[in-house]
C-alpha cells in the first residue's frame, strides 16, 4: 500500500511540475486549470475509496472540523479524511479489539493525537511533505518522506493500533494513558 501511494504522490508531483513547465516555456496560465482539476480529482478520489477500503471500514469525512473522540468507545477500522484540523483519539477507556486495528487518516494538514492504554501496541505509518512526530518518547521530523515508527511491544501485543497517516502536513502525537493508582 506504501508503494502504491508513493507511486501516486510521485505522478502528482511529476505532473504538476509538468505543467508549470509547459506554462512557463509557452507563457500560458495553465494555473486557471489546475484548481478546476484538482477538485474534480479529489471528488473522483472521495468516490472510488471506498470500494478500496476493507470491509467493515467507518468513514469520516469533513472539510474544516475536529475529530475526538473520548470515554467509552469501539475501536475499529476507520477511514478519516479531514482537511483541515485535528484528530484525537483517546483510547483509554475505549474497547480495542484483539488484534491489529487499523486507522487510515488522510488530508492537508492536521494535528493527530492518540492517548492508549498500558499493553496496546502502537505502529504509526507517515507518508507525508512534512511529519513532526512524537511516539511515545521518541521524536521524529521527516521532510518528504514515508516515515514509520512502532512501539517497542507492538510485535508481542495482543491489541495493536495501525495509524496510517497520508497529508501534506501532520503533526503526530503517541502517548501512554497514565497508570491508574487503585
């Protein structure tokens, strides 16, 4: 899935220099058609995706907004596309299945935030123009690059949480949930 995206970001990115090539040897705004074809491609995309996700897979889509969500809740697949704004995902007191959990987040630029329990392995994917990130206590600036990092338990956890990150800019926070005192 990596490559594929890869793959993609480099033919958008090959593209778009294309045309400004072109306009620039011709002295032709072809800027005015760039922002028409960038909508139309990202209502294609919005459309097809989908039928690309696993089944069973949640949607979530805004423009502008935040996503949180906290105390009691399912954890399951889920594909997230914000434009703009911020994910918080606190897992705390949340039901996370057994097994690998994955969470696909995609969009301009965003804040993501996730707080787990103690015992829940956590694997964050990043193909981003920029990735600040901080897991756990490791921190990580990447600049155009697919960035990967995983907690050391992830391998041996029972549950794990998949966070596969597509943006322009994204600045990604792991942290543990602190020990309850009894």
């Amino acid at each position: 899935m990596h490559n594929t995206r890869q793959i993609f970001v480099g033919v958008a990115i090959t593209a778009i220099g294309l045309i400004a090539l072109v306009g620039s040897i011709f002295d032709i705004d072809l800027g005015r058609f760039l922002c028409p074809t960038v909508l139309i491609l990202a209502g294609v995309w919005l459309l097809v995706r989908p039928s690309t996700a696993r089944p069973g897979t949640a949607f979530t889509t805004k423009l502008l907004g935040d996503v949180r969500r906290r105390g009691e809740w399912r954890v399951a697949e889920e594909d997230i596309t914000l434009g703009v704004g911020d994910i918080r995902l606190d897992m705390t007191q949340a039901d996370i299945p057994t097994g690998e959990t994955r969470i696909h987040a995609s969009g301009f630029v965003n804040g993501i935030t996730l707080i787990v329990p103690t015992g829940v392995g956590v694997m964050v994917s990043s193909m981003a123009f920029l990735t600040e990130a901080r897991v756990f206590d490791q921190k990580h600036s990447r600049f155009f690059a697919i960035s990967q990092f995983a907690s050391e338990d992830y391998e041996t956890a029972e549950r794990k949480i998949h966070l596969d990150l597509s943006y322009f800019v994204a600045d990604v926070k792991v942290k543990r949930a602190p020990m309850e005192v009894d």
